[in-house]
C-alpha cells in the first residue's frame, strides 16, 4: 500500500513540474541560417556592404561550403543598439527569394498606404520566414514606418520616416543585383 501511494504521488510531482517547465520561443530561421549551420560543412562568408538606412547597415552575404561546392546568399540587417553601459548587435537575414516580396511590399505600402488615412489604429507588415519585418502604423493622425529586425525583442526595432522607404527600396534593388 506504501509503495503504491508513492508511485501515485511521485506521478503527480512528475506531471506538477513538467507543467510549470517554462515553454521555449519558437525560433525561426532563414534558409540561408540553416545553409549556415550545416554540420560536417565548411562555411566561407562573405560580406559585400550595400548602404546603411538610420544606423542599420545592409550587406549581402554569400555563404559557400567549401567541401560540396554549394552556395546561396542573403541579405543582412544590422543594427547596434546603445543602452547605458552596453552595446548590442541586432541582426536579420532575408533569403534571395524574399527580396521581391519585401519590394513588392514596400512599393504597396508606398502607393496605396502613405497617401490614405485611417479612422482606428492600423498597422501593415511584411514577414520574412526569419522573423524580420518591415511595415508602418497609422496612429496619431500619420503612418509611421519601421524594420523589426528580430522576432521577439522589442529592442531590435529601427523607427524610419517614409521617405526612408524610397531609400530602403533602392538599397534592396542594388543588393539583389549582387546575389
């Protein structure tokens, strides 16, 4: 009876802490990322500057293993953020086959949102498969627009006017030429 009174309690503990475990946020990666961290490869990556748009640095990466010969490319969003004594670096990657999507969303949001108005609040967003996004909000009587370089953390936001869009949309324009 003993025995069989603790095997009951100890199922009960067992199941109590596997429901207070904390649940893990979801990550997300690029095709490109997973490329990357491919076990029993050797990665080479290279690194081709394309402008900056308020601090965030747009590069090109290339990544080549080196053993098979097989390479793929990105787009690279970087970002430093000052706080108090620390800096930390925010970064993004938007595989090649993202690049027109993101165009074709910023084009949209160029054309049709900036010139409209709203009566509640409103936000649009284009979504990489890696958790990068770019979008605006209507709010306080203007859209604001913004990159969100990482999916879970408030910090990696870069605010931008919309004008900075134009300038967005010609930076991706020139890095595709590069892939």
């Amino acid at each position: 009876m003993k025995k069989l009174l603790f095997v009951f309690f100890m199922t009960f503990f067992v199941m109590g802490l596997q429901a207070q475990t904390p649940v893990s946020k979801e990550v997300e990666t690029s095709n490109a990322e997973k490329f990357s961290a491919s076990s029993g490869a050797l990665i080479k990556k290279d690194f081709f500057d394309i402008g900056e748009i308020r601090g965030a640095k747009l590069q090109v990466v290339v990544f080549q293993d080196m053993i098979s010969e097989k390479s793929t490319s990105a787009v690279r969003f970087e970002y430093e953020v000052k706080s108090g004594y620390s800096t930390d670096t925010k970064k993004a990657i938007l595989d090649a086959d993202e690049i027109d999507g993101l165009l074709k969303s910023i084009k949209v949001m160029k054309d049709k949102i900036f010139p409209s108005t709203s009566d509640v609040y409103s936000e649009v967003t284009y979504r990489s498969r890696g958790g990068f996004e770019a979008g605006c909000y209507w709010s306080k009587g203007k859209w604001t627009t913004f990159l969100k370089l990482e999916k879970y953390d408030s910090k990696s936001y870069v605010f931008l006017g919309q004008e900075d869009f134009t300038t967005l949309y010609d930076l991706l324009a020139q890095a595709q030429t590069k892939m």
